[in-house]
C-alpha cells in the first residue's frame, strides 16, 4: 500500500521485515531491478568484503567494530530492503571518530572485485564544535551493498565530498543516514560519475534546533548507465535550514540509454517551525537516446515556516547560449563544452580541495570527450 506521507515510510533492522520490491513500488518504479544482481531479492551472496582505508591524523580515530557497538545505527535506521540486507550482512564497521580541527580526511572504498558481491558499513561522527572535512572515494569493480552513517554533535560542522568513480561493471546501492545536532552545519556534495548502476538514497534529520544541510550532487551519465540519487530531508524540529542542489547531464547513443533519476523529498513536520528550506534539480540532455525523471516533493504540516520551494528542469543546451559563443568565433564542439562546464561548475565550485576539484574537472572533461559534446 502505498504510504501518504514520507513520514510514514516504514524503517526496520530486519531485511525480512521488507517485501521483496517488484518495481512497481514508488521507492522501486524506476530502478530496473534486473540489473541489481540479486541485492534486493535476498539472492545476492555476500562472500566478499569491501575493503575501506583511512587516512588518520592528528583528530582523526579509525575504528573497526560489530554491530553491536553502541554507536552503530545512531545515524538512522534502513529504510529499503537493500539497506536492511546490507546491515544483516557486513562483517565489521568502519567509525571514523573526528575531534577539534583536523587536516582533511579521505575515505576510500574499493569494490569487491569483478564478479564478487560485500556489504559495508561506514559511520562517520564528530565530537562537540569540530570542524572538519571528509571526503570518501568510491573506487573499482564487483557489486556493494552498503549504509554510512553521519552523526554530527553540537556545533560541529563538516563538509563532506562522496565520488562515485567505480569501473563500468560496479553495481553500489548505498543508503546515507545524516544526523545533525543542535546548531551543527553539514556542507555535503556527492558526485556521481562512474559505475553500470548506482542508487543512493539518503536521508537527513535533525537531532536539535539550529541544524544547517547544504546538499549538492553532480552526475554524469553514460550510454547504458543508471544513476539514481534520491533523498528525504526530514524537518522534525524548528529552526533548522536546508538547501538542496542536485545537476546531471546525460548523454547516450542509439543502443543503449543513459538514465539519470532525482527524487526529492522534503518534510516539515508539524513541530518544525521557523524551518528555511528549498530543493532544486536541473538536468541537461545532451544527445539523443537519454533520459531524466525528476520528481521533487515538499510536504508541509505547519505554516510557521520562513520560506519553502522546490523546484526541476530537464532540458538540451540552451541555443541562446550556443549562438552567442559561436558568433564569437568558437567553434561549435568547444562551445558545448563551455556550456556544460558552466553548467557543472555552481556544483564543483563549492568544493574547496583545490586537487580534487581540478580531478573531477578533468573526469568530467573526460566523460564530454567520449561523445565529443
């Protein structure tokens, strides 16, 4: 049955306690199952393991634990049966505890390898009023399950930057839970690029007034590629903000399609007064035999806010744009370029590590080569 509100949306530990999707479930309708390799049938055998380095350094603490850590699942509980089946499956968590104002930290997560199938889990924490920066590379082959979890304390801020650089075989479905404490400050942006499939659903909530979410994605897709990206921010207390900004740009041929997916849910609750917040999704097709869904939702049960809006666009290059360029003596191909550049760069412009910046620019410049856009 389908559910009224995203508030209803069913949460459970227990991979039993979901139904198996068929896909023509909401949370499933665009997701062509067929392609996830068993991972949310229960067919999936997770006989491998993901492995995830961190770089440590002074405010940094990496710690492997069960599940049965106590700080294991303050983050949020699974809300799909692929996120249940990863939490009944990993063998051992990776916590990354940050304290006072630490160098930048990079997480990196290899795939299992061709062939092969892990779950993980990744929980990310700060302690009160630290100020630090995260970024965790998705990197190589095989098919992962996984959930990370970010618990922000009180006064913390983190800026956050998730890749998805996988090889053309990896299958992710990853699940984000984000907690963000009293008057704490998340500046997150997710850049999505390689892979045959990715899905990541994310969902923000807020353990105390004054809580801040910036939430920014990029997406490349590819002929015969499927990026989804969805998310609920869950407004449950009153003065909180949020800002949500998600592009892809999409390009395939006449065999195989490109398919980006945005769902974004937003949810003031009754009890979230003076709540600030506003959602935008824009998606530029730039070939033929390319598709986009975009589904923006805001749901509000108080009319004590400030301001609220969402908001989509799916479109091709603006002509307007293209003329005005080539009638300055650039040639066509490079016009394109400059287009989609400028299109990207309100995303990557807020990501302050010069490096990785400049190596996303050029993995982006490398995915416009393929089709000479």
């Amino acid at each position: 049955m389908p559910i009224a509100s995203a508030g209803e949306r069913f949460r459970s530990f227990d991979v039993d306690a979901f139904e198996v999707p068929g896909g023509r479930e909401e949370n499933w309708r665009f997701t062509p199952l067929r392609r996830l390799k068993g991972l949310h049938d229960g067919s999936a055998a997770f006989e491998a393991v993901a492995p995830v380095t961190v770089t440590e350094t002074a405010g940094v603490t990496v710690q492997k634990v069960g599940r049965d850590d106590a700080r294991i699942g303050e983050g949020g509980v699974p809300f799909d049966r692929v996120a249940a089946a990863a939490w009944s499956a990993f063998g051992e968590a990776t916590l990354v505890t940050l304290d006072g104002e630490p160098e930048p930290v990079t997480v990196v997560v290899e795939g299992p390898g061709e062939g092969a199938t892990a779950a993980g889990h990744l929980h990310i924490r700060t302690t009160p009023h630290t100020r630090a920066t995260v970024v965790v590379e998705h990197r190589g082959s095989g098919v992962l399950a996984d959930n990370t979890e970010v618990v922000l304390a009180d006064g913390s801020q983190l800026t956050l930057v998730v890749t998805e650089e996988w090889n053309d075989d990896a299958v992710h479905v990853g699940s984000e839970h984000f907690s963000i404490g009293r008057d704490a400050t998340l500046r997150a942006t997710t850049v999505q690029l390689g892979g045959d499939l990715v899905r990541v659903s994310s969902t923000v909530g807020y353990a105390g007034p004054g809580g801040d979410a910036e939430l920014l994605g990029l997406g490349f897709a590819d002929a015969g590629q499927h990026l989804e990206q969805r998310l609920l921010v869950d407004h449950s207390v009153p003065n909180c903000k949020s800002n949500v900004l998600y592009k892809n740009a999409l390009q395939s041929d006449s065999r195989d399609s490109a398919h980006v997916v945005w769902i974004g849910d937003v949810l003031i609750r009754a009890a979230a007064e003076n709540t600030e917040t506003f959602e935008f999704n824009r998606n530029l097709v730039l070939t033929e035999h390319a598709r986009a869904d975009s589904v923006p939702n805001l749901e509000i049960e108080t009319g004590e806010i400030v301001s609220a809006g969402h908001a989509s666009a799916t479109g091709r290059f603006d002509d307007e744009q293209l003329f005005y360029l080539r009638s300055r003596g650039i040639p066509e191909d490079q016009a394109r370029r400059l287009v989609v550049r400028g299109f990207f760069g309100e995303v990557l412009n807020k990501i302050t590590l010069p490096e990785l910046r400049e190596r996303l620019e050029a993995a982006v410049e490398a995915e416009l080569a393929l089709t000479g856009a």
